[in-house]
C-alpha cells in the first residue's frame, strides 16, 4: 500500500480512572437507614391506628391533636348559681360562766370529822358534805335546856305567889307596892325562859352546821381541807367548791351596730337560737339560747354582754371556757346564692367569671354580695339563678378566655365525638379513608376482616428503596 495511506496506530496505555467511592458499600448503608425509617413511620401509623379504632375517636378528637377545640382551654371548675335560704348571724367569742359557784365554809368552829364527798363528784342539794366534830355544841345544848326547866319552875312559884298578892289586895291586906313588885318579877321569869329557848334554839342550830350539807347542784372541785384540821368561820380558803354545770351559761360582747338588730328580734321572738364550737369554729359543742343582755354599754369597747342559756346535758361546756358563739339573728328566704370560692375581687370591684355555654368563654360580671353563711354568700345583683360561674381555676383566667369545664375531682371532660361518617377531609376522603378499601361511612372494627370482593389496601411500604416483586 502507499505510504500516504497508511497509518502506523501507537497502541497507548489506557489511563487510569479518577478514584471514587466504593458505591456497592455506600448503596447497601442508604437502603439499610432507609429501611429504618420506614419501618418506625409503618410501626408509628399502626399504632396509632389501632389506638383511635379501640377507643373510637380519630386524630381531630383527641386532646391535643391539630384540630383539638380545647387545646388552647383553660380547665376550670364550675357551679351553678342558685335559690336558697341564708342565715344571717352573728360570731363573737365568750366565756362559759356557771350559774352558780359556791366555796363551802364553816360556820362554826371544830374538828374537821369526816369527808364524805370525793374529789370531781357530781352532787345534787342537800348530799351531806363534811362533818365536824359536834360534841361541845350537843353539850351547850343540854346547859341550855336545863336552864330552861329551872327558870319555868321559878316562874310557875311567882306566878302562884302573885296570885296570892292578887287576893289579898282586894281586901288590902298587903300593900299595893309589894303586889306590883311580884308582877314584875313573873314579867322577868317570862323573859329568861324566852331567852333560854333562843339557847336552844343557837346549839340546835350549831349541830346543823356540823353537818354541811351541798346547797346547789353542781361537781365538786379539789379538797382544801383534808380530815382532822381544825376549821374555823375566819378561814379564807374554805372547805371546798361546787360549780354548777346543768345548765350553764356563756357570756360574750357583741358590737354596738349590731344591738339594735338583735334587741329588735329579742322583741318578737323573747330567745334567739344560738351555737357554741370549739376554739378554731370547727366542732359544734352546744346549742342554747339567747335571752338577756347587759343594761349598757362599756364606753372603753364599744361592745355590750349577752348573756346565752345552755342546758349542757353532756357537759361539753366547761366553766371559764373560752368558745366561739355564732347567734341566729335571721334568715334570709329564697336568696341568689353561690359558692364563696367563685367570688374575685380586683380593680372592677367584686366580680365572677361567668360562663357562656355557647362558645365555653368567660365574661367579667361585677356582682352585689349580700350576706353569707359559711362557704355559701347571696348575690343581691348581677347574677340569676342558672349562671354558670367559675370558683375554681380562676387565677390566670381573663375576660373572653376560653375555658373546658371539668368536675371537681380533677377529671377531664370527654370532648364531643364527630358524627358518624365525618372524619375530616382531603387525604382522608370525605365519609372514609377511601372507596372500597375501608368501606363507606363507618371505619371498620380491628380484627374484622375485609368484606367479600373488596380489595386489599395497598402496601405502599418499599423495601430498600425499591418496591417489592410481590407487590401489585
């Protein structure tokens, strides 16, 4: 061939490739995380899937979900506003007063003989008490009777001795002098047995007093004197002191503005009922009644005493016993009333937080209280019986907030459930998740196979980023 048309070709050594990443190794850890992934997000739907078919509600109705009604609601309690009667009282603290304290002396002096009372008995008037020694009086008794008995007899001869005189002035056989003379001597004798029998009469009464005796009901307080003392009527201490217990009183001061409106009932109805408790208001002791005050007012506190009966049967009342009294002075009928705990107060003045039921939002409404009773007060303007009001829950709460009620033990409210065949739209399809495959209108129960002739639904899932063969 011409060397023009031939070509000497130089066989050249290939070149070698710019260096990469090992691309089987790197595949295999892609599908492998992919995988992962994709079996958590499978595990996650399931799940949750089965938690909305076992309690029957959807992802729109539970508590925190997107579309959640009450996801931005604050929980609060609530209560109704209502009719009912409202005492109206008065509270003061008293003293529990006896009626009656007695310190036993003794009248006369001796040997203290015999007790016969122990210590914190209940004793009724007349039980005998203590005894003294009467022996000395038993003996000036006798003296005086026999005193008695010779002053009779001298009077008997001078009374026959003036009879005489008497006969014999008629004829005047003896002076008319000597005849006054024995007059007056019959007059002395009459006089000195007088005067014996009020001896007598003062050893009589002194035994008595050797005998003491309780002059009221009521418990004995503690010995001041044991047995074999020598008493006398100087001492100071006494023998011992009885308290009366039934019935017993208390004594307590109440405000000058408010006599003219217990005094007023006092008037109408004689007694006004009344209840003591225990020093902290919680446990009721006795109820009485009220039926006297004091005739004026102590001018250093402004207060007048009252003083209130108790018949104290179980003895709960002690004597000196500082208690709480709460008078009834009135009742107010078929009042407004609501629960303390539902009134605020604050820059509007006194106000509740009221609840419109037509969007579960709370409005401020100034109110007028009235008088209370314990946990409950009455409402003289600003609310109906019917409101809904809150009392509990209120302190982050302003007006137009959106509330959920809940009762109050702390329970939820159960959210309204959609209606049936309304489980939202888009994705989900309108009336089911989709036609055919989950049927229409009602989402099928877990467990329950699919009905005859219906399609599976399809598995989406991939397997390493790629679909299975098995796979429609």
């Amino acid at each position: 061939m011409d060397d023009r048309t031939t070509t000497d070709f130089k066989k050249s050594k290939p070149v070698d490739p710019a260096p990469t990443l090992d691309e089987p190794k790197t595949g295999r850890r892609l599908l492998l995380l992919v995988a992962v992934v994709g079996l958590g997000a499978a595990v996650w739907w399931w799940y949750g899937q089965k938690s909305q078919t076992q309690d029957g509600t959807t992802p729109t109705t539970q508590r925190g979900g997107r579309f959640n009604p009450y996801a931005n609601a604050m929980p609060v309690v609530t209560a109704a506003v209502d009719k009912g009667d409202i005492d109206i009282t008065l509270d003061a603290l008293g003293t529990v007063t006896s009626l009656a304290t007695v310190t036993i002396k003794s009248q006369i002096s001796g040997y203290l003989m015999n007790v016969n009372y122990t210590e914190g008995q209940t004793v009724n008037k007349g039980d005998l008490l203590v005894e003294i020694d009467d022996r000395p009086y038993k003996l000036a008794l006798q003296n005086a009777e026999g005193a008695l008995a010779r002053d009779e007899a001298t009077l008997h001869s001078a009374e026959l001795d003036l009879k005489r005189y008497q006969d014999l002035a008629k004829t005047n056989a003896v002076p008319r002098q000597q005849l006054d003379q024995q007059v007056a001597l019959v007059d002395q004798d009459k006089a000195n047995i007088l005067s014996d029998q009020a001896q007598i009469e003062t050893q009589k009464l002194n035994i008595v007093y050797c005998h003491i005796i309780a002059p009221v009901n009521g418990r004995v307080g503690l010995r001041l004197v044991d047995q074999g003392n020598y008493v006398t009527p100087n001492d100071a201490t006494g023998l011992v002191v009885i308290t009366q217990f039934k019935p017993i009183t208390v004594i307590f001061p109440v405000a000058e503005d408010a006599l003219p409106q217990v005094t007023q009932r006092l008037r109408v109805a004689k007694s006004l009922p009344l209840t003591a408790f225990d020093r902290e208001f919680k446990k009721q002791l006795a109820k009485g009644d009220l039926k006297t005050l004091d005739n004026q007012i102590d001018t250093t506190t402004g207060t007048a005493k009252l003083r209130a009966d108790f018949a104290n049967d179980d003895e709960a009342l002690f004597p000196n016993q500082f208690v709480n009294v709460r008078v009834l002075v009135d009742t107010l009928k078929d009042a407004t009333v609501l629960p303390q705990a539902g009134i605020q107060r604050g820059s509007p003045g006194t106000f509740v937080y009221k609840v419109n039921p037509a969007d579960q939002t709370v409005t401020v409404q100034k109110v007028k209280l009235g008088p209370a009773n314990g946990e409950r007060v009455a409402i003289e303007d600003g609310l109906v019986p019917g409101d809904i009001v809150v009392i509990d829950g209120a302190d982050k709460l302003r007006n137009g907030a959106k509330v959920v009620p809940r009762d109050p033990s702390g329970a939820d409210p159960a959210p309204d459930k959609p209606a049936a065949g309304a489980q939202g739209s888009g994705a989900q399809g309108a009336g089911a998740q989709g036609s055919g495959a989950q049927g229409s209108g009602a989402p099928q129960a877990a467990g329950t196979p699919p009905a005859a002739g219906a399609a599976a639904p399809a598995d989406n899932r991939r397997d390493g980023g790629r679909r299975r063969r098995s796979d429609p």
